[in-house]
C-alpha cells in the first residue's frame, strides 16, 4: 500500500469519527431541548388545574353565606333587643302598679280627711247653735218661766255650786300623768360605770327641767327649771348610759318648795332609751404588761432549768448543776419568779380598772315619766 493511500484512509476514518461525534452532540442537544418543554408544559397544566377548581365555585353561592350570616346576626341582635325590651316593660309595669297603688292609697287618705272634715265642721255648726239657743234665746221663745228674761221679766240672781259632782270626786288637780315627757340638761356630767356590777352600784346625776312638761292631748304642765335627781349606770354592750329618776324638787312662788318621788327614765338625743357616751377603757396597758411579764417568767424558769446536767440511772434521774452554772441558775430562777409576781399584780390591778361610759354636761335629753305624780301646790 502506498504512502498515498494510507493517508486516504486515515482522512477517512478521521472524518468518520467527527461525523459520529457530530451525530452524538446533535443527538445530546435535541435530548435535552425536548425534555424541557414537556416539564413547563406539565407546570402550565397544574397551574391551570388549580385555577379550574375555583371556577367550580358559584358566586352567588359566596353572596348567599354572606346574607345568611348577616341574617343571623341580625336576629341574635333582634332577641337581645326583645329580651331588653321585655325586662324594661316588666319594670315599667311594677312601677305603675306602685303608682296605682299609691294613688289609691292617697285617694283613701284624702276622702278620710274629707269626712273628717266635714263632721268636724257639722259638729262645730251644731256647738255654735246649741250655744245660740242656750246664750241668746228671745224673750217668750224657747224659754221657760224660770229662766226667761226680757220685756216683763224682772231680773234676777241666781246661785250655783261649784263643787265636785260625785262622778268628779276622784279628779285629781296638779297631777302629772304616766306618759308625760319634758326636755332636761345635764348639770353635771358623770363617768357611769359599765362593770358587771354597775347596776347595783348606779352613779348619781343632776338634771335641769328647761321646757314645760308636755301632757296628754298636748296639755302642758308648768314643770320649768325644777330639778331632778337620776341614777346612771352604763352598758358596754350598747355604750349608752341609762338612768332612773329618783327624785323631783321645785321651789314654789310664795317660797315653798316642794319635793318628791319620781318614776322615769331618760332618753337621749335620738330618742332611745339611754344616752350615748364615750367608752373609756384602761386596763389594755395592763393587760400587755402582764403578757409580757408571764412571757419574761416563763423564759427565766425555762433558762434555769436548761443549765443543768440530768442523768438517768436505774433509781431514776437526777439533775446536778456545776459551780459555774449556779450563779446563772439562780439569776434565771429570781427573773422568773419575779416576772410572775408582776404578771399577778397586773392582773389585779386590770381587775380593777372598769370601762366606763363618759357623759358630758350641758347634754339635752328628754326626762320621761312612768308614773304619774302629785304636785302639792303647783298649778299646772
């Protein structure tokens, strides 16, 4: 073979591999151009299936949901408007049935006084002409022979007694009824005691008459300026001090005076039994310092008897104390008994600081009376 035509042949095998290498990049190329596509194109389809799903959706179906939630909001409103309206109208049905009520109270009221009134003013006509008749009667009218006057009557005079019927005898005159009250100040103030025995052991307290003595039927008695003597004693409980009258004194306009006995009570300012005071008690100091005494006396025997040395043997135990520990022992030991000591005086002397009821003079209170009362020599 010549040189010429070995160099053919590897022109030609030359050519053939760029042709297969051609061949096989072409074929890459197209491999890869194809394959994209179909990946966006298979993109595009689930994009346009998700927005096919939507389009299934009616738009009147949304409107309507949102015209049956308004419409439920609506009518929950709507019933809480009525149950509001039903409560308001319940109210306004109670208070026009008080009303009602009260008007046809006052109407009852009204025609009672009416009638009241009105026999009241036929009673007073009828006075007013019974007092005519028997005043004013005309000559020859109405009269009998002995008691007529007039033209051809004469005059005369007649006499009467004015002595107590026997239906009167038992009237009494200057007599104070049981019910009778009248306003009094306090002369004196009093510290009343609110002790358990403070009852049986009442303070003395002087009053002053400064009004008339208001009777029944809103009749007066002339009572001013006399003077009463009062015992007192206190409550804790209620803090109020009560007082019974004892005793009455009046001194007369000829210079006479007159005294007695008197049953009643006093009522303060709020028109209750009793007047109110201020509570004074003085036996809290006492009371902590014996605390704290039976406090430091308890420490004291608590420390003696903690400086000892207890042993326990078959015969029973025994407690010894060294030399140093005597001296504190007895110093632990006088502290306790001497802290007892005190907390008893303390307690005694609590014992003896009652709380008292404080009242001051110059109070304006009301005297009552529970039994009626005879003043000798007083005009009413």
């Amino acid at each position: 073979m010549t040189d010429a035509q070995i160099v053919k042949i590897k022109q030609i095998a030359l050519f053939a591999g760029l042709l297969g290498a051609l061949t096989l990049l072409i074929h890459s190329f197209l491999s890869w151009t194809v394959g994209k596509p179909n990946a966006a194109q298979d993109k595009r389809a689930v994009i346009q299936a998700i927005p096919s799903i939507t389009k299934n959706i009616d738009d009147s179906s949304i409107w309507m949901q949102r015209i049956e939630g308004k419409l439920k909001n609506s009518e929950k409103r709507n019933a809480e408007l009525e149950k509001e309206l039903e409560g308001q109208r319940v109210q306004m049905d109670a208070i026009i049935k008080g009303q009602e009520i009260l008007l046809e109270e006052m109407s009852q009221k009204l025609e009672f006084i009416s009638q009241q009134a009105a026999e009241q003013q036929e009673n007073t006509n009828q006075l007013d002409k019974n007092m005519q008749n028997h005043n004013a009667w005309p000559p020859g009218e109405n009269t009998t022979d002995e008691f007529a006057y007039g033209a051809g009557n004469p005059p005369a005079i007649f006499s009467t007694s004015l002595k107590l019927s026997e239906k009167n005898k038992n009237l009494k005159i200057n007599y104070i009824p049981a019910g009778t009250f009248v306003r009094a100040v306090i002369l004196g103030g009093v510290d009343a005691s609110a002790s358990i025995s403070s009852q049986s052991e009442p303070r003395p307290v002087l009053l002053r008459l400064v009004d008339l003595g208001v009777l029944p039927n809103h009749a007066r008695a002339n009572i001013q300026d006399c003077h009463i003597i009062a015992a007192v004693y206190g409550d804790i409980s209620s803090e109020r001090a009560y007082a019974r009258t004892e005793r009455i004194s009046c001194t007369l306009k000829n210079g006479k005076v007159f005294e007695s006995s008197l049953e009643g009570y006093i009522a303060g300012e709020d028109g209750k039994d009793g007047v109110r005071g201020k509570v004074i008690r003085r036996e809290g100091d006492l009371l902590w310092n014996s605390f704290f005494a039976g406090a430091v006396s308890g420490l004291g025997k608590g420390m003696s008897q903690g400086l000892g040395t207890t042993s326990i043997s078959p015969l029973g135990s025994t407690t010894t104390t060294t030399g140093s520990d005597v001296l504190k022992s007895g110093a632990y030991s006088g502290i306790g008994e001497g802290a007892d000591r005190l907390q008893k005086y303390f307690i005694e002397r609590a014992e003896q600081y009652q709380p008292v009821i404080q009242i001051a003079a110059g109070r304006e209170i009301t005297v009552v009376f529970t039994k009626g009362l005879t003043l000798d020599g007083i005009k009413l």
